[in-house]
C-alpha cells in the first residue's frame, strides 16, 4: 500500500510499471537464446505464468480515494476488462467492509484519544 498525492503515485506506478516490462523481456530474452534455454523456459513455462498473473497490474488496479463519504476507485487510465473488473471488485469488497464508515470510526476515535491527552 503507498499512500501519497497523485503526482508522487503516478511516478511510482510509471516506475514499477516499466520495470516489470523490462523484467518481462529480460526473462523472455534469456529463455530464447538457445535449445537449452528454450527447452528450460518450457519446463519453467507453468511457474512463469502463474508469476506474472500474480504480478499482473490489471488484478491489482483501483486506487481507493480517501476522505471522501462514499467509495470511489480511481483506475488506470489504460485500463482494459480485466483491469476494470478487478477495480470493480475491489469497490464491492470496500463496500462488504464498510471501509468509509471503518476509517470514520476509526480517525475519531484517535481524535478524541488525542483530545484526552
């Protein structure tokens, strides 16, 4: 989780985005030299693709807007389905929690500890 203002997380996700791009072709790169390594990328081809559907950004999409009464998730402007479903999900699963209600409890809560104090 990276809580920050938007200019700060829109470098932090063009970062790690191009990144795992620069991974991805590294890994396909060296699986593609040769015979050997071209039969040992497929042997490790499973392992690979469950990898990179842990780390695909499309399950990860949605920023949740914070200070606001209701749930709003913000997505990646180059989102595709995949990536709007998972953003999806991710509202419904706030609203299961009750998440704006949890964290409005919780802040006054600490306020009125700090008020005691």
């Amino acid at each position: 989780v990276v809580v920050c203002d938007g200019f700060v997380g829109n470098v932090a996700l063009k970062t790690s985005e191009g990144l795992a791009e620069m991974i991805g072709f590294f890994v396909k790169d060296a699986f593609s030299r040769n015979l050997f390594t071209k039969l040992t990328g497929l042997v490790a081809m499973p392992v690979l693709k469950a990898f990179r559907q842990r780390i695909d950004p499309r399950r990860h999409n949605g920023a949740s807007l914070l200070g606001l009464k209701g749930i709003v998730i913000k997505s990646h402007g180059g989102a595709d389905v995949i990536a709007f479903y998972f953003a999806i999900r991710e509202a419904a699963a706030e609203v299961k929690k009750n998440v704006p209600e949890r964290i409005s409890e919780h802040l006054a809560s600490m306020l009125s500890e700090s008020e005691t104090v």
